[in-house]
C-alpha cells in the first residue's frame, strides 16, 4: 500500500472541496449541520433543567443536611444541559449521513449534501454500526460499575468519579484496571468498527457490516500492518489538531468567550478533517479489492 499516495489523494479530494472562495457556502452548511442541533438541544435543556428542575433541587437539597446553594446547582445543571447537547449529535446526525455519503462516493467530487431526512436516516445507520461495535466497552463499564457498587455500596455509583477522596488502594487498582481494560478494548474494536462503517456504505448492509469474520476478511486483504499504519496515521493527524486546541484553550481558560470560539473554531475547522478522514478511510479499503499487477513480459533477452 502506497500510504503516501492514499493520503494525497484524500488531502486533494478535501482541498478541492472546501479550499476555495465559491466553497465556502458547503463548509458553512457542513458547519451548521455540526452546531444547530447542539445548541438546539442546549437552549431546551437549559430552560428545562433551570426552569423546572432547579426549583424542585433548590427546595429538596438546599439545606444544612447537603451543603448545596442555588448557584452550585444550577452550575451542575448547566453543565448536564452542555452534556445533553453534545449528545444531539448522537440523535441528529447529519454529520454522519454525509460521512456516510462521502464514503460510498468513489467518484472525484463531494456528494451532495442537501437532503436532510436522507442524510438524517444514513446517519442513523451508521450509529447502528457505532452502537453494535460499542457493545463490549458498555458491557465493561456495567461490570465495572458493579463491582464499585458492591466495593463502596454507601458510595453508590458515584465513586467512579472521585477516586482519590476514598484514598482505597483497591479502589486505585480497579480503577486502573478499567481504564487499562477499555483503551485495549477500544484499540480492538476500532479495527474492525471503522472498516465495519465503510463497508456498511458499499453493501449498504448492517449484517454486512457487524460481521466480524468477513470485516477481518477485508482487513486482512489489505494486510494488517498497512491497515494498523493507517488508523496511525490517522490518530497523529487527530491528536495535533486536538492539542493545539487544548493548548489555545489553556492560554484563555479563564475567558468564557474566547473558550466559546475556540470551540467553534475547533468545529469550523474539524469538517474538512473529518471528510479527510473518511476519505482517506475510504481509500484504504479501497485497497482490499484491488487487482495486484501482473507483469507479463518475455524475458527472452536474458
């Protein structure tokens, strides 16, 4: 596999579908369909959780017995309606459906990206996949949380989330241990589940594509070491763009605005990676089904 090659064809295919003035109107779109439904689900979830459900917790834990104030509540509050909406991406995804659009495409040029209940229904498809394939670590997490419930049963659930405050050496292990256990759990099932999505898009099957055995078939085609260079690749390019934001977003923490923008700007500038992404996935696959060359030259002079 020529990775220098596959990774220049998805550089070109991206650049010629954002990099230019007359572009910049699919690159907003794109750009809308990221935020719209966020801040949607923002502007419904705050008005619910602090309208109807700050007044029921002020009444019921604002008190000597639990400590908490109006404000810290509707702090917590406002930061479970930020979590809420960050997960309508999840629930409309229109993101998906183009990703799904752009990974069934082997033509030159960008799909379309109008039609909003095709791209809704495509991109449900492709949550199915993502759903299936996380199956283990969500069966990891509800063990794990067991055994935290059954450890710490006057703790309840939320001893996972102050680990340190119990100061249990065995909590700390089984801490580790899930953590340890979820990121090679993870690493395994992202092999397959990111071919699983592509193929999903060319046989437009689920069973296709949550089959374990034939998606292994397909990697093992393309081989397993240029498959696994690949998702490296891939991860490098990811994580750049991230730590630059976590960088910028650190030099202005203490600046709500500006973290807003940085925000926005990390979304502005993830569609066209993302479309690299899936292209440059794309391509990848692409190599499994490619017809090896054969030379079948006289070698008589010799």
């Amino acid at each position: 596999m020529e990775h220098a090659e596959i990774i220049s064809g998805a550089y070109t295919y991206t650049k010629e579908g954002f990099f230019a003035l007359k572009l910049l109107p699919r690159w907003i779109i794109l750009f809308l369909y990221f935020t719209i439904p966020i801040l949607a689900c923002l502007l419904v979830s705050s008005l619910i959780l602090q309208l109807a459900a700050l007044p029921v917790l002020t009444g019921l834990l604002v008190n000597d017995n639990y400590g908490f104030t109006a404000a810290s509540l509707s702090g917590l509050l406002q930061y479970l309606a930020v979590i809420i909406s960050l997960s309508c991406i999840f629930f409309i995804p229109l993101i998906q459906g183009y990703c799904y659009r752009i990974a069934k495409n082997d033509r030159a040029g960008m799909p379309d990206h109008t039609n909003l209940w095709g791209l809704f229904f495509s991109g449900w498809r492709v949550n199915l996949v993502i759903l299936y394939y996380a199956i283990p670590m969500i069966v990891i997490s509800l063990i794990y949380a067991m055994i935290f419930y059954y450890l710490f049963p006057e703790a309840g659930l939320y001893t996972t989330v102050d680990v340190m405050a119990l100061e249990s050496l065995i909590t700390v292990l089984v801490t580790l241990s899930y953590v340890g256990l979820e990121f090679i759990t993870m690493i395994f099932v992202s092999l397959f589940a990111f071919i699983g999505l592509v193929h999903l898009t060319r046989s437009g099957s689920l069973a296709e594509a949550t089959h374990i055995r034939g998606i292994a078939a397909v990697i093992k085609k393309i081989g397993w070491y240029d498959y696994i260079l690949s998702l490296i690749i891939m991860s490098i390019l990811f994580l750049l763009v991230t730590f630059i934001l976590i960088t910028l977003a650190q030099i202005f923490a203490y600046n709500g605005a500006a973290i807003v923008i940085l925000l926005g700007g990390y979304l502005f500038v993830m569609i066209p990676i993302i479309v690299f992404f899936v292209r440059y996935l794309a391509e990848v696959y692409n190599t499994a089904f490619v017809i090896p060359e054969t030379d079948d030259a006289d070698f008589d002079d010799f």
